[in-house]
C-alpha cells in the first residue's frame, strides 16, 4: 500500500475536496482522484462516492483514512527515530508569532550555534493559523502558536502540542479615562461597559482577540465597533494614545505614557502559547532538542506573549 496514496485520502477525510486536497498537497485534482483510485484497487474497496459536484469518503474509506493517520504518523516516527541519538544537525524550520520568535526562540538560536553548529533554524514570523497552515503541508517543522481562553484554538488532527505558558491580559485604553476604573473592583463586562461608545481596535491576522472582545461585549450587552485592525502591539498603543480605539494588551507589558492597561476578570483573559509539531517527528534529534529548550523557558515564568 503506497503511503502516498494514503496522504491523498487523509487529507481528503479533513479538508473534503478533491480540489482543497490538490490545493493543500501542490497536486492537481486529476492526481489527487488518480491515487485515491489506485488506492482503492489496492484495497479493494470503494473509498468514495458522488456527492452533489464533489466526492464523499464511504464508510470504508473513512475506516481507511483512520489507520492512514496512525500509519503515516509511525512511517514518520520510524524514520526520524533511526538514529534518535544522533547529533542535532539540519535545517529546522520554524515559523511562529513575533514575541514567541524573539523572546523564548532567539536564546535557543544562540545556544545551538555554539554548542551544535551543524543545527540551523530557519525563522518565519507568522500568525498561528498561517504557522498551522505551513505545518500541515510540511513547510515547517515547528509552529509556535498562541490561543486565549475565551478563545480556544483547536489544532486539528495529527498535530502534537506543548504548552509553553499563559499570561494575563487586559484592556489598554487611554489613561485620562481609566482613573475611576482602576480604583474600583469592576469585573470585565463592568469595563468594557465603560468603554461601549468607543472604537475598538482587534487583529489583522488572527480572529482570536476579536472573538474576545465580541465575547465579553456581548455579556455586557453590546456589539462593539471593531473599527482598526493591528498585529503589532506597538501600533494597538499608537491608536490609543492617538484617541482612535481600545484593545486588548498583556497585562505585565509596561505601556507607553498615555495609555492604561485595565485588568479584567470575571471572565479574565490569559493568553496561552503553544509548541505544535506534526504527529510522529518529535523524535528527530533537532526538533527535540529545540522542544526540550522551549519546554524549560516556560517553567513558572508568566511572559507577556504578543502577536
């Protein structure tokens, strides 16, 4: 049983489209319909039918495509475990939210070059949907991602993950209407309830703190007018001082002067970062190491993890 033909067929169980398939695995549709054929010769059984315009999997092949996951992930994991002990050495590909890169990643990327010099780790500043995206299709080993509570992130099948740590976040407004607040025990929706006539500003390219503020809006009882979008936190406090909206911000970050960041609870706001590698590789000595080296810089730290 060709394990190409098995990839084919997964990823038709996840996605659902000969085309998404195609488009996923840089494959035309022809092809894609071509090995899911040859697959089923092999197998002899039907593993698709018709479906409206498209396909759908049986019953048989969503059996198959259930022990594709397992088989593909041991093909993987007995591959990169032949030599386990072996020396880190490589390019590992890395593509993860800015802060995660520069505060947790970086010390690492000096450690290596000193002590395994034949270890290189190529750097990509990505969202975590588009990291996630990039692991899927095996453009990276390695994807540092981040979810809020109150908008949890789900990785999908075939997807390992260590969590790194989680951190209070709050709401930055402008100083000069933050006084009453701060000397008061308000919950959440009691802030955001303050600040209901004002713009708000969410991120460009990630829907996790917009989820947020429509979230603790809504229990406040009001939609609010995501007017700006921004995935730099220096740019989020630049719309604040200048007037132009409120946003979320992490609570231990020190904001500019002019700005005030109000904590929030009842519901809080943490933050939670994440190491997610595909299933069956966290044993190639690379990626283990840099795994190992992330896990460590978390212990009982609270970082303050931006987009």
């Amino acid at each position: 049983m060709d394990t190409r033909r098995l990839r084919y067929l997964l990823e038709l169980s996840r996605v659902g489209s000969m085309r998404a398939v195609a488009d996923l695995l840089g494959a035309t549709t022809s092809t894609v319909s071509q090995q899911i054929g040859l697959l089923a010769q092999d197998t002899g059984a039907q593993l698709i039918e018709p479906d409206g315009r498209g396909v759908r999997l049986t019953p048989a092949g969503h059996r198959l495509a259930e022990h594709a996951a397992i088989i593909l992930a041991a093909v993987d994991s007995a591959r990169l475990e032949l030599d386990p002990a072996a020396e880190p050495s490589g390019i590992l590909r890395v593509a993860g939210f800015a802060t995660a890169i520069r505060r947790t990643l970086m010390p690492i990327i000096h450690e290596v070059a000193q002590l395994h010099p034949r270890l290189e780790i190529v750097v990509l500043e990505h969202e975590p949907a588009e990291a996630l995206k990039k692991l899927a299709i095996d453009e990276i080993d390695l994807a540092l991602t981040y979810d809020y509570n109150l908008a949890p992130d789900q990785a999908g099948p075939g997807v390992d993950t260590l969590q790194l740590w989680s951190a209070p976040w709050g709401l930055g407004v402008p100083s000069a209407g933050a006084g009453s607040l701060l000397s008061t025990e308000d919950e959440a929706v009691s802030v955001f309830s303050a600040f209901r006539g004002h713009d708000w500003i969410g991120n460009s390219r990630n829907v996790a703190d917009e989820t947020v503020l429509r979230t603790i809006a809504s229990m406040a009882g009001f939609e609010p007018a995501l007017r700006h979008q921004s995935d730099s936190l220096d740019l989020v406090e630049d719309l604040i001082i200048a007037g132009l909206g409120v946003g979320l911000l992490p609570l231990d970050r020190l904001p500019r002067e002019g700005i005030t960041i109000l904590p929030l609870k009842n519901p809080g706001v943490q933050l939670r970062a994440f190491a997610r590698t595909r299933q069956g590789r966290s044993a190639w000595p690379a990626l283990a190491l840099v795994l190992d080296r992330l896990g460590h810089s978390g212990d009982g730290l609270q970082v303050p993890l931006p987009r």
